[in-house]
C-alpha cells in the first residue's frame, strides 16, 4: 500500500512540475519565479533520492515492485538534478 501511495504521490507531484515549469519559463520569467522554480526542482530532486532510499531494501509487499520503483526514483534524482543544474547555470538567459 505505501508503494501506491509513494507512486500517485510522485506522479502528481511531477505533474504540477510540469504545469509550473511551463507556465513560469514561458509566461513569467521574473528572478523571482525563475529562483522559485530552481528551488522547487531542487527539493523535488532531493525527494527523488530519499524515496529512492526508502525503497530500495523496503520488506513489505512485492520486493520487485519496491526495486523498480527504487530505480525510477534513482533515474528521476539524476534526472532532475541534472535539469536543476542546467536551470541554475542559464538562469540570467531565461530571465527577461
């Protein structure tokens, strides 16, 4: 059941990611929403990686499905991380 919870809570949370992430480097690329979508992306990363943690050795339920879930949430850290550094670094292009 925590896996259900953990991948709805994930998928949703990437879901408004997206949403934000359109809507803030297409409409308002202010310092201000540009350094808000940073930190959001850097936090949602660093989620990635504790879910990763916390379920790569979880016992309860299906230990594969705990294990592909672990590694999707490994690939997403990477992932947004990399997108994280990228934004951080191109930040003053982005700005209008």
């Amino acid at each position: 059941m925590s896996l259900v919870i953990a991948a709805y809570y994930t998928a949703f949370l990437h879901l408004i990611i997206i949403i934000l992430g359109t809507f803030v480097l297409k409409r308002f690329s202010t310092a201000f929403t540009v350094g808000c979508f940073l930190g959001v992306t850097a936090i949602v990363s660093q989620q990635n990686l504790l879910m990763f943690v916390a379920f790569i050795n979880y016992q309860h339920g299906d230990s594969y499905s705990n294990a592909i879930f672990a590694d999707l949430a490994l690939a997403l850290f990477m992932l947004m991380g990399f997108f994280t550094l990228i934004l951080g670094h191109f930040r003053d292009q982005i700005i209008e």
